[in-house]
C-alpha cells in the first residue's frame, strides 16, 4: 500500500498557475512546489511577479515564469509554448487569474462587464482548452478551476455589489462541469474551487467594513486563512485525488 507522502507527492509534475504571484495562487503554488512540482507562474505586472519568483527561486523550488494577459489568446498560447518548450510537459493548471468590480446591477458599466468576463470566465476558458491539448495528447493532467461561493450563492454582503464577478464564477462552475464530463474519459481530470473569503487585494475593502457580517455566516465564524487552501490544491492535483473523487461521486472519470 503506498504511504501518504507517495499519495501525494507530485515530483516531476510541472504546474503552470495564472494569477501566482500573491494570494491564493501563490499559496497554491508554493503548495504545488513542496509537493515535488515545478512551476509556471504567470501574472499581469512584473512587480508582483519578480518577488515571488525570486523567493521561490531562493528556496531552491524550480520556477519559470511570463507575463501574460489570461484574456489574450495568442498570450495564452505564448504561455503554453514557452512552459512546454521549458519543462517538456504540463501536468497541472489552476486557474486562478481573477478581477472584480463593484458597481450596483442598475448601474453597472457594460465595459467592465465584459472586462470582468473576459479575464475571469474566458482567461480559464482559453487557458484550458489550449493546456488541454497538451494534456490530452498524453490523456494525463489535472486542470483546478478557482471559482467563488459568490458564483454559487450570490453576494449577500451589506456594499457588496459585484454581480460580473458572481456571474463570470458561476460561468466557470458551470464550465468546469462540462470540461470534466467531456474530457475525464480521456485521462484529463477538471475540478473547481469555490472558496469563501479570504483576506487578499480583491477583498480587502468589504473585509473592512463587512467582516463581521460575513463571519456570522459562516460556521466556523471566520473567514479563511494562509495556508487552507495549499492542501486542497495539492489533493486534487495528486493521482491519487481520481479514485477519490470517483468513488464519492464528484468527478465523472
């Protein structure tokens, strides 16, 4: 029976995560690397990116990394290229890439709208179907969609009026599925991550004024902290996450 580090244990594995730079992707990132993974990382704006990069590097975890907009495609597949022409392979994507806006429904811009969608829903969009060329060449690789609570149950928060961002989160949850259900017969495996609130950027001025109310609806009466999200990431990057999922009904492989 295999142990639990070889249960999990991703060497060799290469990951390549949009938005990795800080927050959550980092997290996930630095995840994916002590698990045996090298990564990918990309991001819009170099200074967020060179940091990170360069205290992964110090810590001896191999790491490449691009600029890229997640909503152009030919910088997508600029991304693709260059990690394939780097590592040889991609085993793992997150999606994790992501904008908001805040503007009441009945006011809302229609610009940011479709700016909101194209980077949140279209990023993950073009970024799985091209990872997943590769990945099905091979009929291997694991593809971790980062959607939202929001795009399940909408945003009940007092100030909170992001409804192009619960839409877009809703649009991939529902994207993940049909991703999963098409390509899981074919050795690629696609979930979804909806977390709550975690301290970050995006969520630093509701958190502000709206943290309480948001805790009291949360049974554990807290919102998320460093680190909880690195294990999940590394689960259902891992072999051993198929089998998993399959026998508890939440992955159609």
């Amino acid at each position: 029976m295999p142990t639990l580090k070889e249960l999990f244990d991703l060497t060799g594995k290469v990951a390549l995560v949009t938005g990795g730079s800080r927050g959550l992707g980092q997290e996930m990132a630095e995840g994916l690397a002590e698990a045996g993974a090298s990564l990918m990382l990309l991001a819009r704006r170099e200074q967020w990116l060179a940091p990170t990069v360069d205290e992964f590097c110090a810590r001896g975890i191999r790491t490449e990394s691009m600029i890229c907009d997640v909503s152009n495609s030919n910088e997508v597949q600029a991304a693709v290229d260059k990690t394939i022409a780097t590592y040889g392979q991609i085993d793992i994507l997150v999606n994790n890439a992501g904008v908001t806006w805040g503007q009441p429904i009945e006011e809302h811009d229609l610009e940011k709208w479709e700016m909101v969608l194209k980077i949140n829903l279209t990023g993950a969009f073009l970024f799985s179907q091209r990872v997943g060329r590769e990945m099905l060449k091979r009929r291997s690789g694991t593809i971790i969609n980062v959607a939202s609570v929001a795009g399940l149950k909408g945003s009940m928060e007092d100030g909170q009026h992001i409804v192009s961002y619960v839409a877009a989160k809703g649009g991939l949850i529902a994207m993940t599925r049909e991703f999963a259900a098409k390509w899981a017969r074919r050795g690629v495996r696609v979930n979804a991550i909806a977390p709550g609130f975690f301290p970050s950027r995006m969520t630093e001025k509701v958190l502000a004024h709206a943290q309480a109310q948001i805790e009291s609806g949360v049974p554990m009466g807290r919102v998320g902290a460093a680190g909880e999200l690195k294990g999940v990431a590394v689960f259902l990057a891992s072999p051993n996450a198929g089998p998993v999922l399959k026998k508890h009904g939440l992955d159609p492989m």
